[in-house]
C-alpha cells in the first residue's frame, strides 16, 4: 500500500462526506504517525474534531467505525490490513482500548475465581484482537473466539477447561 497515496484517496472521500453531509466536522490525517499503544500501530491515522464530533462517537462509535470501514473498502484492504488505518474521535480509542484492557482483567478474575467461561459482549475484529492481547500473558487462562458476523465475541476459559462439545453459558459484563 502506497500510504501517501491511500492517505490522499481518504482526504477526497472524507472530503465528500463532510462536504455533502452538511458535516461541521474537521480532520487531520497523519501518515506514520507515532504508535498508539504497544498493539496498533497504524500506517494512517484519521482524527476528527469539531461540533459533529458527538454524532460520529453515538451508539459506540457506529458512524466514526462505519467510515474507517468505507475507507478500507475503498482502498481495497484485505481484513489482515485493516490495523494499517485508524479513525478516531475525541481520544475514543485509547479511551475503549483501557475499557477493554479493564474489563479482560475483571473477567480473568471472575473466570479464576469461579472456574467457568466467560463470554464478553459481541465486538469488531479489532476490539476482539485487543481482548486476546490483553489476555495472552495470563498463563492460566485461555481465549477464544466464537460466534459469527455480529455476533461474534470472545471466550474466556480456564486453560485446563474441557467442553464436551456443549457451549457454556453466556454470560457478559454489563
């Protein structure tokens, strides 16, 4: 990927959006931009600001994570690529990469003290990436993904946990 090149394809398409939305949006696109945590280190790195700010950051993020996507539909990224290109919104990352980190370890603690699996809420391919990272060190427990599409989310086990083909019961932090 040709990241001036890429970066230059998402300046016109966010360009139009903003444009045509009747967005009072604003964004800077830094190509190489320093690393974000120990784990993403995009290529390109969208942030937004301004008044419209809220609209892209409701319902989770919905719209800000619906752009990212268009972007990769546009350059044509292969799923293994999408880490590359990163939107965000008012700091709304590193803000849900700490939520993930503290909801791993208060679920690693429940998985510990109770001895059964526990299901995290449904999430994005990249959410679920940083769920398995925050929880890889921890020797004594494994993780897993499961479901499809949508509704896919991972599964925290104790790593000497044997399903006899039965699926544990769901269960989620609020």
């Amino acid at each position: 990927m040709d990241k001036v090149s890429a970066a230059n394809r998402i300046n016109e398409f966010l360009k139009a959006v903003v444009t045509n939305g009747g967005l009072h949006l604003k964004y800077r696109i830094v190509v190489d931009p320093p690393a974000m945590s120990e784990w993403e280190k995009p290529e390109i790195y969208v942030d937004f600001s301004g008044p419209d700010s809220a609209l892209l950051l409701n319902r989770g993020g919905e719209l800000l994570r619906a752009l990212e996507l268009l972007a990769f539909e546009i350059l044509r990224l292969q799923s293994g690529e999408h880490e590359k290109i990163s939107f965000d919104c008012k700091n709304q990352r590193s803000l849900r990469l700490k939520e993930l980190r503290m909801a791993a370890s208060v679920a690693a603690e429940k998985v510990r003290q109770t001895g059964t699996p526990f299901h995290f809420a449904p999430m994005s391919s990249r959410e679920r990436r940083m769920v398995h990272l925050a929880l890889r060190d921890e020797a004594d427990l494994r993780t897993e993904s499961d479901g499809e599409g949508r509704d896919r989310c991972v599964v925290l086990y104790p790593a000497d946990y044997k399903s006899a083909g039965a699926k544990p019961a769901r269960r989620t932090l609020p």
